[in-house]
C-alpha cells in the first residue's frame, strides 16, 4: 500500500524535474518518439582502444598493442554534446529516470543486429560492475542493464564475474590522467574458473579514456580469458 501511495508522488517529481519532452522534437508527453527513435542512425566509434585512431574494427595498432588488454573495442554511437545520445545517457544514469531504459533497449534492438558479425566468436558477456555504495545510490547498474539487451540479441548468456572493491570518484569528474589512477586495482574476479580460455565481450555504457575497461579486461585476462572485446553504447 506504501509503494501505490508513492508511485503518484514520485511520478510528480520526476515530471517536475524531468518534464516529459521528446529529446529531440520536443513533443509533449514521451522521452524519445517513434518518429525521432527511427532517425538515429548508429555511427559506429571504431578505433584503437589505446590511441584512439580510428580503423575498420576497432583493433589495437601494432604500436598499442603491448599497452592494451582489450583485444579491440566497438560502440553503437559518438559520445559528445551534440548527440541526443549524450542527453538519454545522462538522465538515464544520473536523473534516475527509468522510462529512458526501454529507449535505450529499442536503439540497441534497432541498431546493434547491424553489426552482428562483429561478435560472432563471443564465448560470454560481462560487465563493468559498480560499487555496492554507488549501486544503493542509483538503484541499478546501467552497463549491467545494457549487457543484459545485448546479451538477448547476441543470444549469449551474462554472467556477473567481477567485483569492484574500492569505492572511487566518478570518472566523469576528472581527467584523463587522473582517471586512471582512480581505477587502478579497483576490480576483483569472483567467478575465475569461469572465463578462462573464452573470448568475453565487456559492457559498459560510455567508453571516453578507457581506463575502467581497461581495468576490468587486465583482471579477465589475468585470469585466463583468452580475448576481451569492449562493447559500450558510445564513445567519446
């Protein structure tokens, strides 16, 4: 009865804060319409996970390849102001609005079976995983809600394998350098047993200096996996 009585005021306040305006028409009422959902194309970000130099698979160059953990990174979209992949991902993530999940599900339906043959050897899914701290906070893990798409439409089982096991600044607050020292042995692996010898795809929503993922492939590889291939639904 105390979750029916909330619901209306919740709804109250998140429409306060979060009017309901398509971003990108601004029609009343819905996040994203049909019409503006169809219209984003994916733009692939296909380059070096290191240098960031673009190429046609996203492979490390010869001269990265030695610094890198990930075998090769690919996301669906360019992560920068003028995209309204930008905005859903913010309000998502951070406005705590749910409603933005099922668009975020419809893009990754639409867009991602396009580009399947890119992750035909997959042996398994993960993700980057959230302290337990930051997870009580938001409520969910959106790299986890993505792999979960992904994995549906890959037809590939995600498995929870690794642990985050110190509480760290948002990596969106600091810079690049800093970055990686914030994340530096953050991660554990719970399942080891599991990954060994298998070509795993990692999930995370936003790929920008790539030194959490980078973090979460070393514990993979460390581990046994074979190759880590990066996925996120953008990239800046």
């Amino acid at each position: 009865m105390k979750t029916q009585l909330f619901e209306p005021i919740k709804h109250y306040l998140l429409d306060s804060v979060f009017p309901l305006f398509c971003l990108v028409c601004q029609k009343e009422g819905i996040w994203m319409c049909e019409p503006c959902l169809q219209k984003i194309s994916s733009t692939p970000v296909v380059a070096c996970p290191i240098c960031h130099k673009n190429n046609q698979e996203g492979f490390c160059c010869s001269s990265c390849k030695g610094d890198s953990f990930l075998f090769r990174h690919f996301a669906l979209y360019p992560y920068k102001n003028s995209h309204v992949i930008k905005k859903i991902l913010h309000i998502f993530k951070y406005g705590f609005v749910e409603e933005l999940g099922q668009t975020i599900a419809n893009l990754i339906e639409k867009d991602l079976l396009i580009h399947r043959d890119k992750f035909i050897n997959i042996d398994m899914i993960t993700f980057v995983p959230l302290h337990r701290r930051r997870f009580l906070e938001r409520g969910f893990n959106q790299s986890e809600f993505i792999a979960e798409i992904v994995g549906l439409l890959l037809r590939k089982r995600v498995q929870n394998v690794l642990k985050r096991v110190r509480y760290t600044k948002q990596q969106a607050t600091l810079s690049r350098k800093k970055r990686v020292q914030n994340v530096r042995d953050v991660f554990t692996l719970e399942i080891s047993k599991m990954v060994s010898g298998k070509n795993i795809l990692l999930v995370d929503d936003v790929y920008t200096s790539g030194a959490t993922m980078q973090e979460c492939a070393k514990v993979l590889r460390k581990e046994g996996a074979k190759k880590v291939i990066g996925f996120s639904l953008a990239r800046g």
